[in-house]
C-alpha cells in the first residue's frame, strides 16, 4: 500500500475520485484509501462521511449475470440451465470455464474501460457447452455463446482438438463478438469482417493477458493456447505476434495468416477471409502494444477500445481502422503524443501508413465470386 | 447417389470438403445415408438459406446427386432446418475422420 500511496499523494483529488469512480476494483480501493488518509491528517472526518455516501451511490456497480447452459450433443439453442450467477461450481469443467472465463472477460471491459457487459446496460451473459457431438468450433450466434467439445468422440489418436472453453481467449473472444455487435456493428465479410475478427483476438488476448497480469511484453500473444491435443504441430489457433507461424501440421497445413499487406489474401471463401486477414490488424495492434509497453489493456486496448465504440462503422476497412485508432490515440493522449506515434508504428509495420490508400480487397471478392483473379489493386 | 459436403468458416476459418459415393460404401452405411437424405427432405429444401453470417458459425453447401437429379444447399450452424441437422452431423463426423486425407 505504501508504494502506491506514495505515487497517489502527489494526485489531485479530483484525479483520485475520477479513479474511484472508473479504476478498476483494485484502483479503487488505493485511490479511497488514500482519499481517506490525507483528509484524516488534514482532520476533516467529515469528508470521509460524504465519500462513503458517494461510494454508495455514485460508483456504478456492474451488474454480472452469467448463465450457462447444458446443450447435451443437441443443437437446440439454449440448453438446459446448469449454472447460474452465484451458483457453485459445477463437477463438469466446461460449464465451469465458460462460467470463470465469461466472467472475467466481463471484469476486464468493467474495471478498465467502464463497459457493463455486452450491451452496456448489463445484459446477461449467457454461454452453452456440449453443442453437438464432435463440434470443433465455437460461435457467437447474435445473442449467446455457443461451445463444443472438440474431438471428444474421436479415438484420442486422432483428436486434434480438446474442449473449445479450454482457452479463457476464445471465450473473451466470442463475447467481444457481442460487443462489436452492439457497437460499431462490424459486417462479417471482407476487411469490415476481418477488423470484427481482430476486435476478438485483440481482447481474446487483453482479457488472458489480465488475468495473468503480463505485460505487453511477457505475454504470448497465442490465441487459443491450449486448444490443439498433442497430436497437432502448432502452439494454437492464431498469433497476433507473429501472424502465420502459429501451427505447421500435416493434417490441419499451415496457418494461412498474413501479418502485412503484401500477403493479403483474396478469397471468397471464410465471408472474404474473416479469419486469415484479421492477421494484418492483429499484428499491428500487437506492435502498437509493445511499443508502449506496460499493460497492453491499458493504453493500446483503451485506444481501440475507443475506435470500436466511437468510430468504426458497419463498412469500415482497414485503412480507416489505421486512420481512426490514429485520431482515438490523438484525443485520448494528445496529438503527437508517444501514443498516437506508437499506433502510427503499428501500422506502418503491417504496410498501412495513416492517411494513406491501402486496398479495400473488395474488387477481389467480387471478382472470386465469378472466378476470376484481381490484378493488383495499388 | 453421391453427396458432395463442403464446410467453411469457423474461428479457424478452415475448409474441409468430402466426396462420397454411397455406392463404394458398405450397404448399411450407405442405407443409413440415403434415409438421412429422405428424412431432410432434400430436394425440397430451399436452395440458400445461410443468412447473414453468424460470427464464427460454420457454413455448410451440401450436393446430393442421382441418375436423375441433382440439388445444392446452402446452409448454416444457425440457420439449418431442423430435419436437415442428422445428415449434417453425419457428413461432418466423416468429414472430421477423414482429415488429413485428401477427399
């Protein structure tokens, strides 16, 4: 406590309720205390009254509800209830990952960015486990979260997948799903698919990086780490630090990510590539991170947290995503600020340079549609 | 009869394709195909009905071909008619047992 007193003494008060209202739980409770010690030494108890009366009231409490749901191998939407908020634990793991995991996911846009839950009005987090037999995927259906078990009926020789709750940023990743839906409402094709696909590994990885405490440089930047069995070359699904390096397996072939625009790939296939070209802003946000160094969740996830809820549009591209985390980093931190200059870096690694005309890639997925090949868009 | 089964999407956005020809098959598999066939009423289902992509969902275009006819759909996780779900369940279990070999 003293370290950090020393560090908030110097802070305004205005600053420290600011903290307590916004900063995370942990940030409230140093910021209260040290309201609560320097009006005792100046002798006004009186305040310490009125705060506890403002902690009552004016500190929005999230509203945490998780419900999950037993699908039992069927299809049917949702299963049977198994785990309500409060509840305990359950013997089954998956119903207990999909409980932690949405939780914590819920905690980390709560305390740091003030988000409460998907909609931003507490709507109910709702997750289903079991979903068929032999399901290697996971969803978001517009509403729920929807889980399999991988190759749980496969003889475990030639399983490749383990149980998809297994990883807490698949979880953080499909309910970050929810939040883009009811933000900038991201279109699930082509680039505007691929920034809605990169908003869920960016904090599929912030909500791991959270729980773990890492920095943007201890972290793995891995997406689905310890999703694949033993039986599969590969250290999971994506790599925001390495887009493509990700798995290199006989069965599954290799991870087709671009991590810069000269690898763009033109495809109708996957909504225009959603889950191969997210890798290009997935790259860039993981350069923004390190850049800045320190918690990645908080300035760099802050700054697109800020272009998803404020900026980015049902059609946005990548070049506008470029050109807006540019201006969010600008009016958060100031312009010119290291900030905005670190996002400018991110981008300039992936081949994206602000103000600049990158191509959209959509000609190209007009073309595939009649089997036909674009010639170079620049 | 023949079934063509092609899956793409999903959070890996992988494809997986898989050719069958119910005639190579043992009898009682390919018995137990044609009556998945017959009981998704097949051929009348509509031609597309994948709607507006699902996050992450899967889609689904299933060929069935006979000496006389042949019928393409395309569909979702989400938005597959619910007499449609057996057979896609059992062409992506064969799909999935047959990774890795080409089909």
């Amino acid at each position: 406590m003293h370290a950090h007193h020393s560090i908030l003494c110097i802070t305004p008060p205005h600053m420290l309720q600011e903290i307590v209202r916004n900063g995370s739980p942990t940030q409230r409770d140093i910021a209260l205390q040290t309201l609560i010690t320097s009006e005792q030494i100046r002798g006004q108890r009186r305040v310490m009254k009125s705060m506890a009366a403002f902690m009552a009231t004016a500190v929005p409490s999230g509203n945490k509800e998780r419900a999950i749901y037993d699908v039992k191998n069927g299809t049917q939407l949702p299963g049977t209830l198994v785990r309500g908020e409060g509840d305990p634990a359950s013997s089954d793991p998956a119903v207990n990952e999909a409980y932690d995991g949405s939780g914590v996911t819920y905690d980390l846009f709560f305390d740091i960015y003030g988000r409460n839950s998907i909609n931003n009005n507490g709507l109910k987090l709702e997750s289903n486990v079991h979903y068929q037999k032999g399901y290697d995927n996971a969803f978001w259906d517009g509403k729920q979260m929807v889980y399999g078990d991988g190759d749980e009926d496969l003889p475990v020789a030639e399983r490749l997948f383990n149980r998809f709750t297994i990883s807490l940023d698949i979880i953080a990743h499909e309910l970050t799903h929810g939040v883009t839906q009811y933000e900038a409402n991201l279109a699930y094709w082509d680039q505007a698919g691929a920034l809605n696909e990169s908003m869920s590994d960016v904090y599929g990885s912030l909500v791991k990086q959270y729980q773990r405490k890492q920095t943007a440089s201890e972290a793995d930047w891995i997406i689905g780490e310890g999703l694949f069995t033993s039986n599969v070359n590969g250290v999971g699904i994506r790599t925001m630090k390495a887009p493509g390096t990700a798995y290199n397996d006989p069965v599954l072939g290799k991870d087709p990510q671009p991590a810069h625009m000269k690898d763009y790939v033109r495809t109708v296939e996957d909504n225009g590539g959603v889950h191969i070209n997210s890798g290009v802003p997935n790259h860039a946000f993981y350069v923004t991170a390190l850049e800045l160094g320190g918690n990645a969740w908080e300035k760099a996830g802050r700054i697109w947290y800020k272009t998803l809820t404020d900026k980015l549009q049902e059609r946005s591209t990548f070049q506008q995503a470029c050109d807006l985390t540019y201006e969010a980093a600008g009016e958060l931190y100031g312009v010119n600020s290291l900030e905005q200059q670190a996002v400018k870096k991110g981008w300039d690694a992936v081949g994206i340079t602000i103000g600049g005309d990158a191509p959209t890639g959509c000609l190209s997925t007009i073309l595939g549609i009649f089997g036909m090949k674009a010639p170079a868009e620049n | 009869m023949r079934i063509i089964f092609e899956r793409t999407g999903g959070i890996m956005g992988l494809k997986s394709r898989l050719t069958i020809n119910l005639d190579e098959l043992p009898v009682d598999q390919s018995r137990n195909l044609s009556r998945l066939v017959d009981e998704a009423n097949f051929f009348t289902l509509p031609k597309d009905s994948s709607g507006r992509p699902a996050p992450d969902s899967f889609q689904y275009t299933i060929t069935v071909e006979t000496d006389t006819t042949s019928h393409t759909v395309h569909t979702s996780d989400i938005t597959a008619a619910e007499e449609l779900r057996p057979l896609l369940q059992e062409l992506s279990q064969r799909a999935r047992s047959q990774r890795g070999s080409k089909a």
